[in-house]
C-alpha cells in the first residue's frame, strides 16, 4: 500500500473559512497522471497539486482540476509555495517549476506574492453588444475594451462600469460556450472600481455544461494585469480586489504592475488540516 499525505490551505483567505480552497500533496512521486487525475477528481476542489522534486527550481508542482491539468494557476500557486516552504525549509523566496515555466515566489509571513509571466494578447471576437448578452448585461455596462490575456493561462477579461453591474452579472451557460479560449475552455473575468485603490471581481466558468463561479482567481487576476497593460494604463499601480462574496468565500487579492510591466499577485494563506490518502 501507498500513503500520500496532504495538506488542506485556503489561499487569498483573511479568515479561516474565507479564500479559495486547495489541496497540496506533499509529494506526487510515484503517483500516476491517471492517479493525480482522479485524486483531483476525489478532492473535487478547483484544484489539487502535486509536489514533485526538480533540479531547477525549488519544486515542481503539477495542478490538476477535477477534470484536466492546468499549465498555470494562481491560487495553487501560491498555496503549493506555503507548503513547500515547510517540506523544503526553503526561506521566503522560492521558485517553482510549472507546465507554463519557472514561477518566482515571496512571502512575508503568510503572505504570498507571485510575479506572472509577461503577458500575451488576442482581440475578442464578439461585439459590446453581443458580449453584455453573454454575461445577462446592458451593452451600457461593458467599457468596450475587452480582450483574452494569456500570462499562464488565457482567460477572457472584461471591464464593467460599476461594482453594481460585476453584482448583477449573470453569465447565459450556452451562449458562453460558444467563447472558448485557446485551450479551448469557455471563461469569462468581470471586473470594476470599488472604491478607493479597490476593485471588485467575479470569475465564471463552464463545468458539465452549467456556470461555476470561481472564488478567488490568481491567474485572472495575474491577466488582469495583462489587461492593464494591454490597454495602456498608467504605470506603476497596486490594486486590492474583492472576489467571491457572491459564493459565500470572501477573497482579499492584491494585484501590483510596476514600471517595467512586471505583473505581481499576492494573498494570505491559511492551512486548515492535513490528512493522508492510502492507495493499492
């Protein structure tokens, strides 16, 4: 028999029971990809990863989603880097090894911060118009400079024009389908001012053909840097943006651009438990 010891962490979290849930396997070796996929699928988080050893980085770490593997997440990303700063008393500067390439990683206590890949970029197919009936909006509601942003994993990043209508937003699951990234999966990030040095998000997705709402979302929230960019704001910038509080698991996500366009996103997290899984 095999025993593979986990640990549970919410990540973006500012309570115990706040940020977005991830599962950390402390190690991977020995384990399957059919094996990872099906623990992930066990778990039924968004994600589950998996440490692994490398000789270029501090850790590899693999993600997995109940369903496929990701080249690149925010939230276990950050999460993995708590864990594996315990199992490899690795200090408050790791990096780690993904599918989408080496990702730095800093902590000030429990406070994580990654910088993002550069970012890349692809005009969005739709019109204003037809967009807002994507999301169940007025056309008045979208600024129109929406665009897909890729800085690990591409995700479709859309401007609204007050915290109001990021509330109201109500995807249609089978005109979203129709959008679909270059990895093929239909997503949508919506986000506004809230205030003072504020933004407020959601994060939508397809799963089993109906809308899940994201908690927290690193990798948007790394493109949605990429978006800053993209469209010329002015840099440097440092935002905090609330995501989750219409799922009940309040995010705190600080997102940073400086003056070189290096994209930084950061968050507290907090393990919960550990436990281990025993297989044949």
């Amino acid at each position: 028999m095999r025993t593979y010891p986990y640990r549970l962490v919410n990540v973006f979290a500012e309570s115990v029971f706040g940020g977005n849930p991830l599962c950390v396997f402390e190690t991977g070796e020995g384990l399957s990809d059919t094996e990872m996929q099906a623990l992930a699928l066990q778990f039924n988080l968004s994600e589950t990863t998996f440490i692994l050893p490398t000789d270029g980085a501090t850790a590899r770490v693999r993600i997995f989603t109940p369903t496929f593997e990701m080249a690149f997440a925010g939230h276990p990303t950050l999460g993995s880097a708590h864990v594996v700063r315990e199992l490899r008393n690795a200090g408050d500067e790791i990096s780690l090894e993904m599918k989408a390439g080496l990702i730095p990683v800093t902590a000030a206590g429990d406070r994580w911060t990654l910088r993002a890949n550069a970012p890349t970029f692809r005009d969005v197919a739709l019109s204003t118009t037809e967009l807002a009936t994507v999301l169940g909006l007025a056309p008045s509601d979208l600024f129109p400079h929406a665009m897909w942003v890729n800085t690990g994993s591409e995700q479709l990043i859309i401007a609204l024009t007050s915290a109001d209508a990021v509330r109201r937003t109500a995807p249609k699951a089978d005109l979203l389908a129709e959008i679909a990234s270059e990895a093929g999966r239909s997503m949508a990030y919506v986000f506004a001012p809230n205030g003072e040095g504020k933004l407020l998000s959601r994060f939508f997705f397809l799963k089993h053909g109906g809308i899940v709402e994201d908690p927290g979302t690193g990798s948007a929230t790394a493109n949605l840097g990429g978006w800053y960019i993209g469209t010329n704001a002015t840099l440097p910038f440092a935002v905090s943006i609330d995501q989750g509080e219409a799922v009940n698991r309040a995010c705190r996500i600080g997102l940073e651009v400086d003056a070189n366009k290096q994209i930084f996103v950061s968050g507290r997290v907090i393990e919960i438990g550990r436990g281990s899984v025993t297989l044949p």
